[in-house]
C-alpha cells in the first residue's frame, strides 16, 4: 500500500511538474517574442531550491512546493517610466492586444502540448479493442433497447466508433439528450442494424453509478479479462457455506451492480463477517443468497480483511478483437489535431454540462484522482502515461481560459472590459474580483478534494 502511494505521488508530481513548465513556458515565449522582460520563470512556490540567471537577467527557479509555477513579467507602476527601454519592456504599459496574446498563450501551449504528445502515441502505436459488446447488464438501459451481445459497435449518432474510446467519447457527449443512436453488426458479418436507446433524466446521475458510462449504460466491453464469474471454490469456505457453484456470475452484492471482478473482490476485503445479500446467475436464472465473508487477519500487521474463498474466471481478449493504429509523421500529426480538438470539446462540453445539471458536481475529480489516474497510466505503460498527460494538459488550458480573476482567462475579461470602456480597470476592482475569484476556485478545489476521499471510502 505504502509503496504504491509512492508511486502515483511520483507520478502525479512529475506530470504536475511537466504541464507546469509547458503552460508557464507558452507566457515565457510569447513575453520574450512581444519585447516584455521576463524577471523570473518560477517552477513551484515557496523556498528556492535552485535557481540560475541568464544574459537578458532572467531568473530560473525551482522551489519547494512544486504544485504551480509563475512567470513574472516586468511592470512599471508609474505612468511615466523613468525611461524609455523600461516603458518598451513593461508588460502593462503594452497594448491590448499583446498583453492577451502573452496571457492566452499559457493554455495555447497546453493544447500544442497535448497534439505533440499524441502526435508521439499513434507514431509509436496505439493499442485499441474493437468495441465488441462481450455481454448486457440485466434490465439494464441497453438491455432495455434489446441490443444482443456479440456485436460490435459501428457508430454512435452516425460517428463512426472504431474502438471503445470512440465509444465512449460519444457516449459522454450524449449526456443531457434523451436518446442515442447505434449502429451495429454481428461480429464477421456487414449487416448494419440500427437500435434506438431511450435515456432516462439524469441516467449518468445515479449514486450507483458506474464512472464509466459505457458500463453505466449497460454495456461489458470485450476487454475484460478478469470476470466476476466463479471458476473455483475452496472447500468449507465461506462461499460454499453460502450455497454458490462454479460458473456463477455474480450480478449484485447489497444491491450494487457488479461489472468487474475488482469492485467485488474489494467489497469483500473490506469488510470481514459482514453479511451480505448476493444476486447470481446461474444457468439463466437469478438466485439469492446471503454471504458472509471469513475474517483473515494479515501477517505482520493486526489488520484484517474479509475472504470467501473463490476464483473468478480468466479471459483471453481474441487477437481478432485487438489492433494496434500506428502513423507515419504526417498522419500522426493529423490523428493528433482531431483527437486533441475532439477532448477539448468534449471537456468544454462537460464544464456546460456541470452548470446545467446535466452531470453533478460530484463527478468533480480533484489531486488525489489525478494523482491515482498518473499511477495507474505510469505503471501500464509510456503510452498510456502519454495519453493521460495529453488528457490533463487538455484539462489545465481549459480551466486556465475560465474567467475568474485569479486564472489566465481573468485577465483576458479584464482586458476585454478595459478595451470597451477605454480606460483601465481601478485597482479595487480588481482585487475585489481576485478575492471573489479565489474563493470560487477554493470552493470547486474543496469539492474536488472531499469528492476525491468519498470515493476512497
């Protein structure tokens, strides 16, 4: 456990540390472009544990606490400057339209960021998994529409859906609308069939939701390769006692929907003697039983942990199932463009979604999530680590363009007021709008945290 907090706070501090450099870089490269002193390029707050100056007497720093980073741009604060090189090389006494191009070019930067790197991941490969759909969640909303297992997925609202990522960026934008279209056909066959899937208000809402729509809507993705199906059980353990056989799938514990060995194992871990109502399927019926896990006290430490004495089922993912995309230089840059503006507007599109109510603000991930999403990339590989840096330089340029006072896209609102009304903002309103500012972005990071440790527990 220790061990593996480590590793995602060195992941997640190395991807913090790279998309800090690169957002406060595109500020660095568009000051010194538009002739404005660069006094410090600062990663990190607090004490300075390094630092070196250049020839044009700019100071590079790295600090102690590495969670930001700044570029601190030269400012006269008289109206007349003592001369006429430092009024050149002042940020404020610019015009308009530069003092927006240096503040826009932060968040521009993360997304040029965000193509080079997917540029990198289809040049090396992508590994994909046709969207086949392996099985259906009982009475689930697919189940409802009577989409069949065994097919694969051709298209979503007439998007064409190559593999489960596709599916379920689509998915995702769909949130809000009261059906979505799919298009599918049997697997080795070119008979397209069109099904219409009713979506019920605030179906990706539910408490007991899945954070993955895909098995939120129904769907068991043919990527799985541990299935919440017993393969074996141990004698005079506690699921023997509880009358469950080989080959039962297991559909709930406590009326939670079970979509993956993990999430069951876990639930039984953590929480030793306690009984528990199980719904399986056993030769296509539902039966019900009551479970209590056997407590298992762990060597060298008093904990203990609950266990039932069971093996799942182990799949193999067909080779005809999986592909990797991999480009030449000019097809990867282009693959990049598109992915890259397709998550930018998928994110936009969430963040309105969060305003309306169409998704809650409890789907908010804050540093921990972040820190365990860098972990879990870092350790399956450069690619996914790529990609999940990708996703968040993608995340960072946009909340960066919100306009709140004390983000890039505040500045950007000040300036457009101080262009329609001709003369500059007063130093009062600005600070009230700092102050305002700042304990909105206090309140979401808040909430992000709290939502952060709900899901730990």
């Amino acid at each position: 456990m220790l061990l593996h907090f480590f590793w995602n706070l060195i992941a997640f501090i190395l991807a913090l540390s790279i998309l800090i450099t690169v957002h406060e870089y595109g500020h660095f490269v568009a000051a010194r472009f538009l002739k404005v002193k660069v006094e410090r390029f600062s990663i990190g707050f607090g004490p300075v544990l390094w630092s070196w100056r250049d020839s044009n007497d700019t100071e590079y720093v790295i600090s102690a606490v590495l969670f930001g980073g700044y570029v601190k741009l030269f400012n006269t604060r008289k109206k007349i400057a003592s001369c006429d090189e430092e009024r050149n090389q002042s940020f404020n006494c610019k015009r308009i339209w530069k003092k927006s191009i240096i503040v826009v070019s932060g968040p521009m930067f993360n997304f040029l960021f965000s193509i080079v790197l997917y540029t990198l991941v289809f040049m090396i490969g992508v590994p994909i998994y046709k969207p086949i759909i392996h099985s259906v969640i009982p009475n689930s909303i697919i189940a409802q529409s009577h989409v069949p297992s065994g097919v694969e997925i051709k298209s979503i609202n007439n998007v064409l859906t190559r593999d489960w990522d596709a599916v379920r960026l689509e998915i995702l934008n769909s949130i809000g609308k009261e059906k979505i279209i799919i298009s599918a056909t049997p697997i080795n066959s070119t008979h397209i069939k069109t099904y219409t899937i009713n979506l019920p208000c605030n179906w990706f809402n539910k408490p007991t939701n899945n954070k993955d729509p895909i098995i939120t809507l129904g769907i068991l993705p043919f990527n799985t390769h541990v299935l919440p199906i017993l393969s074996g059980i141990q004698p005079d353990s506690a699921a023997q006692r509880a009358g469950l056989k080989i080959g039962d799938k297991i559909i709930s514990i406590d009326d939670q929907l079970i979509h993956n060995w993990e999430s069951f194992i876990t639930i039984i871990k953590n929480n030793p003697e306690k009984t528990f109502k199980i719904i399986v399927e056993r030769k296509n019926k539902i039966l019900n039983f009551n479970l209590a896990p056997d407590k298992k006290h762990l060597v060298p430490s008093d904990k203990a942990e609950g266990v039932i004495g069971v093996f799942p089922q182990i799949t193999c993912i067909p080779i005809k199932h999986h592909a990797i995309h991999q480009y030449g230089l000019h097809l990867s840059i282009l693959e990049a463009f598109e992915k890259t503006w397709k998550l930018i507007c998928l994110t936009t599109n969430t963040l309105f979604k969060l305003i309306t109510g169409d998704v809650r603000v409890t789907h908010l991930s804050g540093p921990i999530a972040i820190a365990q999403g860098a972990g879990a990339s870092a350790q399956s590989g450069v690619i996914y680590y790529l990609m999940f840096l990708s996703l968040i330089s993608i995340n960072l340029g946009i909340i960066n363009l919100l306009p709140f006072p004390t983000l890039d896209g505040g500045h950007l609102f000040f300036f457009i007021i101080e262009k329609i009304k001709g003369k500059s903002i007063s130093k009062e309103t600005q600070s009230f709008g700092y102050i305002i500012g700042s304990i909105i972005l206090t309140f979401m990071m808040c909430l992000a945290i709290f939502n952060d440790i709900s899901r730990l527990w």
